[in-house]
C-alpha cells in the first residue's frame, strides 16, 4: 500500500513540476499580476495552496506523534474525503478559510517555489517515515469535510491543486499572449 501512496505522491509532484516550469518563463511583475482587485493572482494562488499544505503537514506531524489518539478510517471519513475531492473538482465556487487566505501581496517566483519544495519535501518525508499502521487511520482533518487517512490527504491536495490549476490556466494564457 505504501508504494501506490508513493506513487500518488510522484504523480502529485509531477503535476506540480510541470506547472513551475510553465510559470518560470514569466518575470515576478507578470506572476504577481491580479487581474482584478478581488483576485489572486498567481503567486498568490500558489500561496493559498503552500499555506494549505503546511497547515495539512503542521497537523499530521502532531497527530502522529501520538498514535493511541487516531482512529481507523471509517467508511463515512473515506466518504468525506471523496465528497471533498469531488466537491473541489466540480465549478464550484468556494470561499477559503481565513488561515489559508492571507496571501502575500508581491513575493518572487523562486522564492514562492522554494517553499512549496520545502512543504512537499516535508510531506513526503513524513509519509516515508510513517508505519503502515498508521496508513488506514485518520491522520487528517479537514475543516469541512473532517478525518480522513493518508490517501484522502493526497487526494485533497491534488483535487485542491487541479481546482486552483484551473484558475491559473486562463491568467498563465493571458500573461504570455501578452509577452508577444
């Protein structure tokens, strides 16, 4: 089990490198560019989901740190984990949590990409070293949709990263049609 979580998270970062490298030809200006007052823009989409992983790796750090506490998944966790990531693939219209929505106004790409390595680097270390006792318990809560084991994490990071990919596609478009 612990490889196909491997494998998840490969696949997430895989994702994740084929953005950076789309986003490396822009300058910090273009990156930092909000289309209106009320959006992000991409640097700041990139926060929302750096912040949102570190809270996710703060937490399961300290759940796992004592393993008499989790419980083992039960099938209504694996629901809301799967409600979650549908409900985030679906056009909907979300409003984030205060924690996760305080994004810098101006930060540079390489800066903004460094500490999403670090997150990452951070989550995949964790999941390395954890026992697979702990790979069918709940180890994550959601605000909204609550526990949910390790592959539920991942599944919420990728449907996260997908739901804001599609806010970034027409501003990365846009951006480099206005370059040429």
């Amino acid at each position: 089990m612990k490889t196909a979580i491997k494998e998840k998270i490969n696949q997430l970062e895989q994702k994740r490198f084929e953005l950076m490298s789309e986003l490396e030809v822009l300058n910090d200006e273009r990156l930092n560019y909000k289309p209106l007052e009320n959006k992000w823009s991409i640097i700041q989409i990139m926060h929302h989901l750096i912040k949102s992983e570190k809270l996710s790796v703060i937490y399961i750090t300290r759940k796992i740190t004592n393993k008499s506490t989790i419980d083992k998944s039960s099938l209504i966790s694996k629901l809301n984990a799967f409600a979650l990531k549908w409900s985030l693939i679906l056009p909907l219209k979300l409003k984030a949590p205060h924690n996760v929505s305080d994004v810098p106004n101006f930060d540079t790409f390489e800066n903004t990409k460094s500490k999403w390595d670090k997150i990452r680097n951070s989550f995949a270390s964790i999941v390395e070293s954890m026992s697979d006792d702990l790979l069918n318990k709940d180890i994550f809560k959601h605000p909204v949709a609550g526990e949910m084991n390790i592959e539920g994490t991942i599944d919420f990071f990728d449907a996260h990263f997908k739901h804001h990919q599609k806010q970034i596609k027409p501003l990365l478009t846009n951006l480099k049609s206005e370059k040429k």
